[in-house]
C-alpha cells in the first residue's frame, strides 16, 4: 500500500467541502466479470465518510451500455468485449449503489455517468458551482480508473481534493499502489492524500 500523510497540508474541512464517492456500486461488489474483490474491505471506510456527513456526499454511478456495441468509438468496441456489462445482461438493479450506502440517499445526491469521468454532460461541476463547494474528499473505486477520472477532473477545475487512501479499491494491487504514489507526489500543490481517521477528525 502506497504511503499516505499523517495530516492535512492545507488546513480543516469545513461547509465548503463535499465527499464524492465514486462507483460503490453492485455491479463492481457482486459476481460480475468486473467486481472489484476488495471492495468488501475498504467498504466500512467508505461507510463512514458518508454518514459523517451524508448530506454533503455526492455518490457516482457508472452505467454502462444498454446493449452490446452501443457507444461513440471506442466504447463500441468496449461494450462488445463486455457485453456481459451491459444493462440488458445485468438488470438495471445492478447499476444501483451497494446495500450498506443505498440507504443514505437522500439527503445524498446521486450522479448517473457514461463513461469514468463525473465531470461531463452531469451538471456535477454546476452543482458544486452553485452550492460554493471548493474541496473535495474522495472515496470509491477503482483507484486507476474511476477514481483517477474523478480526481483529475477535479484538479482542472480548480478543486482542493482530499483522497482517503484507505477508502480506495481496484482489482489491481499493482496499480492502486502506483496511483496513490501519483497522488501524492505528482499533485502534492493540489491533492493531499490521508486516511479516513484524518479526514474524519478534520472534517467539523
């Protein structure tokens, strides 16, 4: 597990900050060709950021193609390689969030996305705009992936983003490791890494 600090580089929480956690999702925690295995493992974490403040969390759903070789370009090719990922193979309860945070919508928002990235066509960034957000913890999966979208989308947009390291999970050691290296040594001006304990004691 790649190293993480022991505090916050640029100060407390506050009203300012919104949690998003990205793709805890059934489809990734069940027996699919992409559940994601130690989901089950960062999932108490993850609870716990949420129900700390559940009405300032933001939760992602990916949903992915209704049918095999739907999509623009390359999500064609995609979604016939995964065409056991598709909503019409799955059932559209697969898309829906996994039991243990499910319950906390609302006041939790939930924001539906195509493709990795929650920053396009969802009016997420509007959102936020609106509600004077300009930090962002994150949680979810997969580190590499999803989460990386997420996070870099956010940097671009001017966010402070706090990553709860040990609220993270992917299907590959390998690079979750090197993702949390990239966080916090890459993005250091604009990312901090910390773990839940941290997040949860800074966050009033």
């Amino acid at each position: 597990m790649a190293e993480s600090c022991g505090t916050l580089l640029y100060g407390e929480l506050g009203a300012t900050c919104r949690h998003v956690c990205v793709d805890m999702q059934r489809l990734f925690a069940e027996d699919t060709e992409w559940k994601t295995p130690w989901m089950d493992r960062v999932l108490p974490r993850v609870r716990a950021l949420v129900a700390h403040h559940p009405e300032r969390t933001v939760f992602t759903r990916f949903v992915p193609a209704e049918h095999a070789g739907q999509g623009q370009g390359t999500w064609r090719r995609y979604y016939q390689r995964w065409s056991s990922m598709t909503v019409a193979e799955l059932g559209p309860e697969m898309i829906g969030l996994v039991p243990e945070l499910a319950g906390f919508v609302p006041p939790a928002v939930v924001v539906d996305k195509a493709a990795y990235s929650p920053w396009y066509e969802t009016g997420l960034h509007e959102r936020l705009q609106h509600e004077g957000v300009d930090t962002l913890v994150v949680s979810g999966g997969e580190t590499d992936v999803c989460v990386l979208s997420t996070v870099l989308g956010a940097v671009d947009r001017g966010y402070r983003v706090v990553i709860a390291t040990d609220a993270l999970c992917s299907s590959s050691d390998e690079t979750h490791d090197a993702s949390v290296k990239l966080y916090s040594s890459r993005y250091r001006q604009q990312v901090e890494t910390v773990t839940t304990e941290v997040i949860l004691r800074n966050w009033n």
